[in-house]
C-alpha cells in the first residue's frame, strides 16, 4: 500500500525532514517488486531508508517513493556460519542472532545503528572492521529485477559503494566465525564503553558528518581546532564532545544542520586547506555548497 505525506523526521535519528510524498513499507520481495513496478510506471524515484541514522532528508519533502524494508525483509537468520539478514534488519537484530548462535566478526558493527542495507550502502564500520570486510554478497533489486551482487560488484569502498540510486538491497549475507557467546559479549561491551568515552550516545545525532579526509587530523580533531564544539545554528549544535557530530539541540531542522557542514567546510579549507566531504547521505533537494561558502 502507498502511503502518501509520511513524515520522515519520524524515521531520521536526527528528527528532521519533511515528508515522502510517497511511501511504502513492503514486507516481501513481492510487496518489494510491486512497490517498484508502482513507482516505475509513474515515473516515480525511488529510495530506502533504513533506521535514518545517516540521513539528512530535505526539510520541504522529497518526491519521491520513500521505502522501509520491514517484515520477512527486516528479519535475520543464522545458516551455517552464515548470517542471512534482510535489507531492513537491524544491526543490533543481527548481532544478537550471530552471538546466539556462537558466531563472531559482526562485533563492530554494536556501534552502528543502522540496517544490513543501510551498510551496504554506506559500507559502514568502526574499530577496523566494515561491511566490505563481512558480506559475501547481496541481493540488489530495482524495477529490472533482483540480482545477487558480490563484494566486487557492490564496489563497497570507505564509507561509500557502488549503489545507484533507486537501488534496493533486500537480502544481505553475512560470512561470520566460530566464536563463544561470552567473548563475543565482553568484546562488545569494551567496544560499546569506548565510545560512550568519546562520542555523544545519549542524543540525536547521525554519526559522523563527514568522512575522514588524508590528513594527519581526522575530521573531528580538525574540526575542534577550528573551534567548533558546541557551536549552533538554529535548533543544531556541532556536539560538544566530538566535533565530527552535529546534535538536535531542540527544534533543530535539516536546514540547520546543512548550514553548520558549511560553516564547518568553510572553516577547514580556511585552517588547513582540506575540501571535508560529508559522510551522511543527503534525501530530496539538498545540496552542501562549494566548500569555500556558506549557506548562511
Ligand atoms: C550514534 C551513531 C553512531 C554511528 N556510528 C557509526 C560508525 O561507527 N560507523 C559507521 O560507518 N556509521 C556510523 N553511524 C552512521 C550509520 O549508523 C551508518 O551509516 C548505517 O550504516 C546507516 O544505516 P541505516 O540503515 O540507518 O541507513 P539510513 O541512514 O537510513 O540511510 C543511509 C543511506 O543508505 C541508503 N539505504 C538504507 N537502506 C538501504 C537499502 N536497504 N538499500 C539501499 N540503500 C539503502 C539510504 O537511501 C541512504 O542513502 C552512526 C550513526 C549514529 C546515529
């Protein structure tokens, strides 16, 4: 069923964005291909969100068809030492079957949350693991059909892949290892004491703003030596404890958030001579301007 008008601050982690004109929550790889076949004989887009959690969608709507995966397509299940997840799973759903069931590797991902599709897509990873190093392949399906792509094909590189837009990945696998529960347990609560140490955990945000640039500064240490932690622009805040995470502050818009990266791009260029390229994917009619400028 198509929905229309959905709000989409209610599914971004930050809170923010207007609404999909279009939206559809298919459970199945029929309801999938339906939902597609919708769209392409209205000449409609399409994109996926997963659990918004690097995701800034334009505050004025996007038109488009919006997609969550729920369902059989947001379940997970353990063959073998693999792990079979649905595009709309949740890292957390999925790490919890794997330790279940005595498989390891899938550990790092305790600090991303977001979906095994939403990774695909980002190649996420923390604590010097990712996607690319985990999936043996996934199932991509657009209005053309649905193929099974390898790593190779899926072109996972840092932070980003080689997935069009309108591209959907509903099924994930995962090629994991024997590893007792409680090593698996204890390892993720050292990783998840990390970065409560050092990131904001208790407040809306979208992790990283943006990729780590070739420098001897990761992007959130340049940042805080352009004096930024804590800086605001309307309703956001660049987070007073990693200057690499922008906060809703309170009644904070994607517009906001927007004019921060620019105020924060314009100020690296000016300090260090680095062109910061964001991390978090933008939805609708966004656009950071050239790296020297600022939006307001
Ligand atoms: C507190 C916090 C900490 C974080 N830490 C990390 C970290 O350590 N490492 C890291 O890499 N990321 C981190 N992130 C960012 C985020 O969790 C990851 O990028 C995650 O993989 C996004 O998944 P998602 O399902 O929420 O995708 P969304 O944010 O919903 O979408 C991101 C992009 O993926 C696309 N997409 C989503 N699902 C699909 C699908 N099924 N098929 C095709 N495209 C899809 C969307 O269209 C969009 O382009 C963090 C975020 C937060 C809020």
């Amino acid at each position: 069923m198509i929905e229309q008008g959905f709000s989409l601050a209610r599914l971004t982690t930050l809170g923010t964005g207007g609404p999909a004109h279009y939206f559809a929550r298919p459970s199945s790889l029929d309801d999938l291909a339906r939902a597609l076949e919708w769209a392409a004989q209205r000449d409609v887009e399409v994109a996926t969100i997963g659990l918004g959690s690097n995701l800034l969608a334009a505050d004025g709507g996007v038109d488009l068809l919006v997609l969550r995966l729920e369902g059989a397509l947001a379940l997970a299940e353990v063959q073998g030492e693999r792990l079979v997840a649905g595009g709309g799973a949740a890292n957390a759903v999925c790490l919890h079957r794997a330790r279940a069931a005595g498989l390891g590797r899938f550990e790092f991902a305790c600090a991303i949350p977001g979906t095994a599709g939403g990774g695909v897509r980002m190649n996420a990873g923390a604590y010097g693991g990712d996607w690319a190093g985990i999936v043996l392949r996934a199932l991509v399906v657009d209005a053309g059909g649905a193929r099974w792509r390898s790593p190779g094909e899926l072109g996972l590189a840092y932070r980003t892949s080689a997935l069009r837009p309108g591209e959907v990945v509903a099924k994930v696998e995962y090629a994991l290892e024997p590893r007792p529960p409680a090593e698996i347990r204890a390892r993720v609560a050292a990783l998840q004491a990390e970065r409560k140490a050092t990131q904001p955990t208790n407040r809306r945000t979208f992790g990283s703003v943006f990729k780590n640039p070739e420098h001897e500064f990761g992007a959130g240490r340049m940042l805080e030596a352009c004096g930024l932690k804590g800086h605001r622009l309307g309703g956001a805040r660049i987070s007073p404890r990693h200057a690499n995470f922008i906060e809703n502050a309170g009644g904070a818009t994607s517009a906001d958030a927007l004019a921060l990266m620019s105020e924060a791009r314009r100020r690296a260029l000016e300090q260090f001579g680095v062109v910061l390229e964001h991390e978090v994917a933008l939805l609708g009619e966004l656009e950071l301007p050239p790296a020297g400028e600022t939006l307001r």
